[in-house]
C-alpha cells in the first residue's frame, strides 16, 4: 500500500497525483514483465515500484505546462 511517507519521499517537488500516477504505471510494467516471463510475485508490483523510485532506479519526468501547450498550438 502507498503510504503518505512513501509519497513524501519520493515526491521531491513533484505533485502528489504525479507520484501516484508514475508508481502505477511502474506497477503495470513490473505487473506484465512478470506474467511474460512466468514468474510469480511474491511482493506486490507497487510495492516493487516505490522501492525503484526509493533507490533511484526510476524517476519522476512531469512535462511542463508551456511545452505541452506549444505543442497544443501547433
């Protein structure tokens, strides 16, 4: 389960939802990599995702609101 200490130290200066959002897209990624390959999980796939973001495996990458509307405009 996240945890809002979890969240804290993982956040930096990134948004909650941001966090939320990239925990669980890691979570599906570790989720498929496993059925694909047959393994059985012993902790649960978010579990997994917040200790890769924890130990710096993964990080956050959230656009900036000016990139995303150039490319609106175009």
């Amino acid at each position: 389960m996240l945890k809002p200490s979890d969240i804290e130290d993982i956040r930096g200066k990134e948004s909650r939802y941001a966090v939320v959002v990239g925990v669980a897209k890691r979570a599906r990624e570790i989720a498929e990599e496993a059925e694909a390959h047959g393994e059985i999980l012993i902790e649960k796939p978010v579990s997994l995702a917040i200790n890769d973001f924890k130990n710096g495996d993964y990080k956050l990458i959230v656009p900036k609101e000016e990139e995303e509307e150039a490319v609106d405009e175009e």
